[in-house]
C-alpha cells in the first residue's frame, strides 16, 4: 500500500514537472525572452497585474465579514446562503461571464447608464469578472480560519470592557493572519488566471482588454506560439511564487508559535 501510494504521488509530479519542461523547452530561450519583451506581453502583464491587485483588494474586503457571519452567527438560511455563495466553485468560468453579462444588461446598465458608467466590455469589466472568480476562494478560506478560533477569546475580550469592533480587530484578525495572506494570494492568483469570465463580460480586444490568460489564448489562436508560451511562462511563475510565499509565510508563523 505504501509503495503503491508512493510511486502514484511521484509519478502525477514526474508528469506535472514534465509539462513544465516541455513549457519551457518548446522555444529557443532568447526566442521566448524577446517575447516576454514584445509590447504586447509587457501590456497584459501590467493590465493584469493591475486588474488583479484591485480586484484581490476588493475581495478581502467583502471576503472577511462574509466568511466571518458565516462562521459566528446563525440566521434562517444559512445553509442556503453559504450554498450560494460557494456554487461560483463548481461554475465554469464562462457560466460566470454569462451571468454577468444577463446582470449587467438586464438590471445594472439602464441605471449605470445615467452616470455614463461603462462597465461590460471595458477594463472596470476584467475587475468585476475577477471578482466573481476569486471571491468564493477567498471566503472559504476566511472561513475554515474564523471557525478555527476559539469564540472565547473573544468573549473574554468583550468582558475586558472591549467593544465588538475592537475585540474583531485586535483580536481576531491577528489570530487569523495566516488565513488573510493565504486568502489574498489566492485571490490574486485567481483573479490573474481568471480567463473565461473575463473573455465573455470584459472581451478579448487585443491590448484593450487584454490580460495574460487572454493574451496565451489570442495568441494560440492566432499561431504564434513564441509568444503564447512566453504568456504561459509568466502565470506559471506567478502562480508558483504565490503558493511558495504562502508556505514560507505559514512556516515562519509555525515555527515563531512552536518558539512561543
């Protein structure tokens, strides 16, 4: 059983760091690293580093109370609402892209129109798409970490005389520091690798709306694959360095707590 388990678990990493290889091997590397250069690359990597920031901003914002009344209070619903809330995880990012696109159209553009507010099609449009995208992720982390502390650290801060507020942000908050960083970067992950929601609400106008995961798909389909790699490369490692500084920044809060 061991064995067995063993070599299944390093041969799905033998096969994963084989398509790495094949990424990074597949063009010359003076051929790629001109690409990565190319005015286009360097504009979608600005536009959806840019998009991305906002939109993970954005999202921690309406992650942490979302996740934290889900995890402290019960109300009629909840079920339901939680329900809700996670079903974006199992949508196909085009069903997303759609349902925005049915949002705006139907509800939102006939009133937004009267302040000249443009949103679908338009860069403002990648960052509500990459919302929607990221926001289930981030609550469901926010959450699992809310639930891991102890309600009655919080009680004991509230018999100090502290109010609701200032036990949430002085003691609960730190306690969940780890959930926060790990919920940002997979926010932003997301919201950078976030491909067919924006494609359907924002577009895929070339140096327009163009961010990364628009950029590979434009350019494969367009044949130029020095360039589509050059685009893969760039959210690989961004993908990487995220999930690397998550594990660092857990490990040094592991060990400074073992320490305590």
């Amino acid at each position: 059983m061991r064995f067995l388990f063993l070599f299944l678990t390093l041969f799905l990493v033998f096969i994963l760091v084989l398509s790495f290889v094949a990424l990074f091997t597949a063009q010359p590397i003076e051929v790629v690293f001109k690409e990565l250069l190319s005015p286009e690359v360097v504009y979608a990597l600005k536009l959806s580093l840019i998009t991305a920031t906002i939109s993970t901003v954005i999202v921690l914002l309406l992650a942490l109370p979302v996740a934290y009344s889900l995890s402290r209070w019960d109300f009629p619903l909840k079920s339901l609402v939680r329900t809700i809330i996670d079903m974006p995880l199992a949508f196909p990012e085009l069903v997303i892209g759609f349902l925005l696109l049915l949002l705006f159209s139907k509800f939102l553009d006939p009133f937004l129109s009267k302040f000249h507010i443009e949103i679908v099609f338009t860069k403002a449009g990648i960052v509500v798409a990459q919302i929607f995208v990221a926001l289930p992720f981030a609550v469901r982390i926010l959450y699992t970490s809310f639930s891991q502390v102890d309600k009655k650290y919080e009680l004991v801060s509230r018999s100090l005389g502290y109010s609701a507020w200032e036990t949430f942000l002085n003691i609960t908050l730190p306690m969940v520091k780890i959930g926060i960083v790990s919920a940002a970067l997979v926010a932003f992950a997301r919201a950078l690798g976030a491909f067919g929601a924006v494609l359907v609400f924002a577009g895929g106008t070339y140096m327009k709306t163009e961010t990364l995961p628009i950029g590979l798909y434009l350019n494969l389909s367009y044949g130029n694959m020095a360039r589509a790699i050059a685009f893969g490369i760039i959210l690989i490692v961004v993908s990487f360095i995220s999930l690397f500084v998550i594990e660092l920044f857990k490990g040094k809060v592991e060990n400074n707590s073992f320490r305590g």
